[in-house]
C-alpha cells in the first residue's frame, strides 16, 4: 500500500471570525489517543484572550497541537458542525482522495501517533507542533474504494469488540449487584426478614475494631495497599519505605478484615482483606475490623456497604470542614444498624465474592481486546484485511 504525506491530501481550513460580545459560541476539543472531538464548554465572546476564531465544519481533520504527539487529532463529526475552534487547533479540510473515516482509523494509530511525536520535537511552546509539521505526516492511502471497503471491515470488528466489552462490563456489574441483593435482600419486608432469621443489629455487637500497630523501622520497606471508590476492593500500592515515611506507626491487616478509609468513605472507600493482601501495611487513615466468629462475615460487611445508600448516610452524619474532609471514624461504623443475615447466606456471599475476585484475576479481556484493536489497525493500514 503507497503512502502519502499529509499535505497532498489535506489544505487548511481559514473560516476565521471576530468574536462578538454577548454571542455564546460552541467550543470544539480534541481527546488523547485518537479518542475523537467533542464539545466543551460555551464560550461567550466577550470571554476569550483571541482575536480571531476558526469554524469548523463536519469531516475537517483538527489538531492540537500541544497534544497531538499524544494522539490528540480527530476528525470533526457532523454534531459538532458550526463549533469554533482557537489557533491551537489547526483545521484541514480533505481533498476528494480522502475518506474522512479511512482519516479516523488513521488518528487511533501508533503510527499516528509517533509521527506527530517526532514532528513535535525540538519546536518552542511545549512542543508543539506546526501545522506545516503535521502536513509532513505520511498516511497510507488505498483507492477509496479500497479505503471505503478496509473502513468498514474495521468497523465491523470494532463494533464487535464494542458488544464484547459491553457484556464483559454487565458481568462485573452483576457480581456487584448480585452481591448487594444477597446482602441486603429489598425484596423482603423486616417481618419476612425476622422470620428468615436475620437480625437487626448494631456492626458493633458482631465486630470489634482490631488494629496491629507495628513501629516503623527505617530500614524496612512495608507492602502497601489503597481502597477503590465506589466499594470496587482494593488494590496494591507502592510499598511504603520506611526512611520515607513521616508515620511513627503503621497497621497491619489481617486477611478476614473488613477496612475503610476514614478519609474517603464518603465516596465508597469500603473493602474486605482477602489472602492476597493478608500482612500488608496502612496509614491510620485506615480502620480495620475483625468480625465475631459464628455471627458475622467481613465479606457481608463489605457487600452491606456496595450500595451508596449506605455509605452516603454514614457521610452525612461525619464531621468535618467541606465535604472531602469529612471524615467517618470508627465509631460511627460500629454503631450503624443493618440487618445481619444467618450464616449460610453470609457464606453465600462469601461464595460470590471469591468468584468476583477469580473473574478479575483471570481477567486479561481489557488488555486482550486492545490488542485486538491494534493489531486490526495495524493490519488495515499494511494492507492485510
């Protein structure tokens, strides 16, 4: 397949205008990585530092041109028509050998990519790159009927892998829910509840608040571990070095632990201790709880807390000065009331919460499929679909 450079194929596009006082303009943007434009925010005229504004029409090619060595070129689509754009983002129109989707796929390339990088390079401003730069850029360039059959081969398969994704993301979702429902069970009144066995208790007469404060030793380094938001589970961190650190003292978790952080539950920053992080290491931003043996699971814990009913209510009886800085305290999870399930249903969710986490540790479909892409893309513009 020949290439070509930009230049023989594209022109600049000169739709300048004055801005005017009182006018709300549509504002055009660029994402990284070949992610497409999309509309920011309005602008009046009377607020921008530029003299002159460029209108952009549907299919221009646009370029950031601080970003573009990170991808940030698109082509325009038809709901953006009629937007503006500064002198950052230098517009193109295409010539008639051009197919604004064969373009597109082009923008989501390495290739892409790597040529406007090494364009970039060595200029003034941050790198930015020149539009007489960016039109040295090669592409290759099939018939257009070529390009228009390759395009739609492409998306084809991409729209597939969109499908994919989207039910690889309703099977983590279900976990969740499926999880939730087990845990708080909406589908019975308090009666049905009582006569199933559950219990309406304070956490704190079925868990202790259990901490295991070890001295820091300078020479040490101490496996760390954070909390997702939204009770996602936790994830490691960056060991914590001992030399580094300003904390005297640092707590040790114990696999079976239910933890929160005090600083972040008002965004969800619940989790359960699996083996996987059995002895690692936390600031006292912290709390861990051991539950009661026979009488409550970390796990139901943990899934009583997914639902952000439940850790809203607890930040809103926190203390503190503006909404990040309120924190819950230990206290306050010990005397939050839920209903506690019997034991075969709190293993039950035990049950699901270990296939959760097999799912995600045998979970490669995100770096698979973006394998996938790049290696459809990269066969498209050798010549191979």
């Amino acid at each position: 397949m020949s290439t070509v450079k930009l230049k023989e194929i594209l022109t600049p596009a000169s739709r300048w205008e004055a801005p005017v006082a009182g006018t709300r303009y549509r504002q055009l943007g660029v994402r990284l990585w070949g992610a497409g434009a999309y509309e920011r925010e309005p602008l009046d005229g009377a607020g921008t530092k530029y003299a002159q504004l460029n209108r952009v029409k549907a299919n221009d090619v646009v370029v950031n041109k601080i970003w573009a060595r990170n991808g940030s070129v698109a082509i325009v689509p038809p709901v953006l028509d009629g937007a503006v754009v500064s002198n950052e983002f230098p517009l193109f129109e295409a010539g008639p050998r051009l197919l604004p989707e064969w373009f597109e796929l082009f923008t989501k390339t390495a290739d892409c990519w790597d040529q406007c990088d090494k364009k970039a390079r060595g200029t003034s401003g941050q790198n930015r790159i020149r539009p007489e730069k960016f039109l040295e850029v090669e592409i290759p360039l099939p018939s257009l009927d070529e390009q228009k059959r390759i395009a739609a081969k492409v998306q084809e398969a991409m729209g597939a892998l969109d499908r994919a994704a989207a039910l690889h993301a309703q099977t983590v979702a279900d976990f969740d829910r499926l999880l939730i429902a087990l845990a708080h069970r909406d589908d019975l009144t308090d009666e049905q509840k009582r006569e199933r066995g559950w219990r309406k208790l304070r956490l704190g007469d079925v868990m202790h608040l259990d901490l295991d404060p070890v001295k820091v030793d300078p020479s040490q380094d101490y496996p760390n571990l954070g909390i997702y938001s939204f009770a996602n589970g936790l994830f490691e961190k960056p060991p914590i070095s001992g030399l580094a650190t300003s904390a005297a003292v640092l707590n040790r978790v114990k696999s079976g632990q239910f933890i929160f952080s005090r600083l972040f539950a008002f965004e969800g920053s619940y989790g359960y201790v699996s083996a996987d992080f059995d002895g690692f290491y936390v600031s006292g931003e912290y709390p861990t709880f051991t539950c009661v043996s026979g009488e409550c699971r970390a796990e139901f814990v943990y899934a009583h807390f997914k639902p952000e009913r439940v850790w809203q209510s607890l930040s809103a009886k926190s203390k503190g000065l503006g909404l990040r800085r309120q924190r819950v305290q230990p206290p306050a999870i010990l005397a939050h009331e839920a209903w506690v399930p019997p034991m075969p249903e709190q293993d039950r969710i035990a049950e699901v919460l270990t296939a959760q986490r097999n799912f995600a540790a045998s979970d490669t479909f995100k770096k698979d499929a973006e394998a996938l892409r790049r290696s459809i893309l990269s066969k498209a513009f050798r010549g191979e679909l």
